[in-house]
C-alpha cells in the first residue's frame, strides 16, 4: 500500500493547450472547466487550449487557469478512488491543495484566486521587482547576500525549492545585484524568470492586505486530509490560522524543502505531481532520491500514474 501526497504546481507551470486532452477524454474534468467558466463568467477552457500566450501568462488569468486545470486533473484520481494522506502547493498550488482537501470548495477558492491575481498584478505594475533561479551554491551564502544588500531596499529568498536551487525575488535592480555578487562567488547558474513581478518579498505587502480583507469572509472547513502551508512548511493544525498564513503567504518565503521533507518523514512514500509542468517533481527527486515521483497532466500521463498505482495495488 502506498501512501500518496499530492502536490499541486504554482504560477509559471503554464503552457498554450494545457488540459484539452484531459477535456475531451474525462467527463469529470470538462465539468470543471464548465463550473470555471460559469463562476468567473470567463472562459477558462478556450484561455488553456488557445491562450495566446500572453493572455495566458498575465497574473490574473495564469492563477485562475492553473488552479482550474490541477482541480480538474485531481477529480479525475478521485473519480479512479487515489486519494492523498496529504496535500501541498507551491505558491498558488497552495490554493489547490485547500481545495482538493476540502477545506476551501472550487467556488471560493477560485474567486480568491482570481483576487489574489488582480491584487499581485497591481502591486507589480507599482513596483519594478523580478525574480531569479539560484542553481547550486551554498543556501547560507545565498541568505548572506540578500541580507547585506537588503539595507538598500527589498530583496529576499522567495522560494526554497531544495537544496541546490532557490528563488530570490526583490527590487530588479538588487535581484541584479545580487546575481553579479553571486556569479563572483562561483555561482554557475542564475536564471532570470519570466514573471511581472518581485512575488514572495515585501513588494506584495499591498497585495498581501488586500487578500486578507477578502479571506475575512471565507469559510474554512475542517479536514481529514493534513496540508502543510507554505509559510511554515509544518502540518497545519488549526484551520482557523489560514487567513493569516494566505494573507503573509504572498510577501513571504516559500518553505517547499521543507514541506517535502516533512511529508517524507510522516511516511509518505508516492508523490503525484497534480497539474501542469514537472518543476515539482524535479525538486523533489533532488530532496530524495528513494521516494516514487509521479506526475498527471495530460492523457498519457494521467494513464500512465493510473497504471502504475493499480500495479503497486493502491
């Protein structure tokens, strides 16, 4: 018997076609698209099958498209009976995870999606920040030279994806910064990404206050599926500290290392990437070598995990 986490993939995943496979083939997941586009009066099918890429790639369509996709992918496990011990998300995967979990409905979670992504889009478009990929060097080295330079304005470990890749995120012109200093200590691989803004830092504190006025009137739901919030990377163990953890969530550092090492040690053993892209999957190959990772994104991979999980006899 395996015991399953599902985890649930962040902005940046995206891609032009994402979930048409999965439409045309399982009932269940047309159904979500149908319930997104009727709740967002939006049509979320046509955004992900046809985009054009930039219309796919904005903050405030890209969230709303990404969570919609990774629900429609987890309903159809539910629907072969794989159900997850525990669940997780990176970043907007966060707002997956909740919902898969039952502790926010698809409604609700989307409709704060889709505000999180107009709040994220307009502190952007106010501040000029940007994030970078760190591809080996040394974490503390990393920690120290955000630090120093961030006497001189916002700059910060976004993501701790694993230990030889995190995301430093802050004003462009320290991200810049601190990818020279970086490059003179060695540093081989720095990737600039393809986001609107410095996520995860201080540059989303408008954001941040804005989400909390709206989660003040969700209605979490207690659950028997555990969740590791991305703020503390531990088993959330009231659901009444959500608001709080969501509303930071955006203007703080991402504890994803240590999310998937803290799942590992309660036994988990079979991960399943529920959502577009392997980014996931690929940190946590790199945190452990010996646990299964499997993803679901497509028709071929969808079959793929459901043949597998029937071999293993989950």
């Amino acid at each position: 018997m395996k015991n399953i986490a599902f985890i649930f993939p962040g902005q940046g995943s995206q891609y032009v076609g994402m979930g048409k496979e999965i439409y045309e083939e399982f009932l269940v997941a047309k159904e979500v698209f149908k319930k997104a586009n009727k709740i967002l009066n939006k049509d979320i099918a046509n955004l992900c099958f046809n985009g054009p890429i930039e219309e796919l790639t904005s903050t405030e369509n890209n969230q709303v498209a990404i969570v919609t996709l990774s629900i429609a992918l987890f309903e159809i496990l539910k629907s072969y009976g794989i159900n997850a011990k525990i669940v997780a998300g990176l970043s907007l995967g966060e707002y997956s995870a909740l919902i898969s979990s039952g502790i926010m409905n698809f409604e609700q979670g989307l409709k704060v999606v889709r505000e999180r992504g107009i709040f994220m889009r307009e502190d952007s478009d106010t501040t000029n920040g940007s994030m970078a990929a760190v591809i080996g060097g040394k974490i503390e080295d990393i920690e120290d030279v955000c630090k120093k330079l961030s006497v001189k304005g916002i700059i910060d470990i976004a993501n701790y994806n694993c230990s030889s890749q995190v995301v430093i995120s802050g004003e462009d012109s320290l991200v810049e910064e601190t990818m020279r200093i970086l490059k003179t200590k060695g540093v081989k691989k720095i990737v600039k990404l393809s986001v609107s803004g410095g996520f995860h830092t201080e540059l989303m504190k408008n954001a941040s206050k804005k989400l909390g006025n709206v989660l003040e009137v969700v209605a979490f739901k207690e659950s028997n599926i555990d969740v590791i919030p991305n703020v503390t990377g531990e088993v959330l163990s009231n659901v009444m500290e959500l608001r709080c953890l969501l509303e930071a969530q955006v203007k703080s550092s991402v504890q994803w290392q240590k999310t998937i090492e803290n799942m590992i040690n309660m036994g988990i053993d079979t991960f399943i990437e529920v959502g577009p892209g392997k980014a996931l999957s690929g940190f946590v190959k790199k945190i452990n070598k010996e646990v299964r990772v499997l993803n679901v994104e497509d028709k071929e991979s969808v079959y793929s995990t459901l043949k597998y999980l029937k071999e293993a006899s989950v």
